[in-house]
C-alpha cells in the first residue's frame, strides 16, 4: 500500500491522502501585465507552494469554518455609576 502525506509549505502541517477534512490547496501567484505574462514563465510552476485550510483562512483566501466568537456580555454598572444614576434622577424629579 501506498500513503501519501502532504506537507503545507508554510505551516509544515502534514496531512495523509486528498479526502481529509483539513484539505490542501496549491498555491502560485500569477500576473499579466501588457509587456510580461508571468503565467507563461518557467517560474510560473516552480513557484507553486501546497498550503492547509488553516493557513488559507488566516490569509482571508478561503472563508472560515470556525464558528465567530460571541460578543462578550457588557460589563455590570459599578457602584459609582449606580449612585450617578440615581443622584441624576433624584435632582431631575426634584427640577419638574
């Protein structure tokens, strides 16, 4: 039998076979300009890097799978703010 493992190029992540949930992906920049095509250059295929999921969705390449984190929940009042309050309020319903 014969295992293939895949290695991310940037992250060293090291991944069996082509259908894991963690997939790699090839990456190759590539530019045209009117002068220079740098998809036809000789470089153009050695430049290629294997990259993970993880490292595609740090680079914003690929939407993440992660689930957002939730807002944190707002702080409670100090005891301060609750004297404010209830100062402002008495004065106000003392001015009406």
């Amino acid at each position: 039998m014969i295992t293939t493992i895949y290695i991310c190029d940037r992250c060293k992540h090291k991944q069996k076979g082509h259908h894991t949930p963690r997939q790699m992906w090839e990456i190759a920049l590539v530019y045209d300009t009117p002068t220079l095509s740098y998809t036809h250059s000789p470089l153009a295929v050695r430049q290629k890097q294997m990259w993970c999921r993880t490292c595609m969705e740090e680079f914003l390449i690929l939407p993440s799978t992660q689930k957002p984190k939730p807002p944190p929940p707002p702080e409670p009042p100090t005891l301060e703010d609750i004297i404010r309050e209830l100062i402002i309020h008495t004065v106000e319903e003392i001015q009406s």
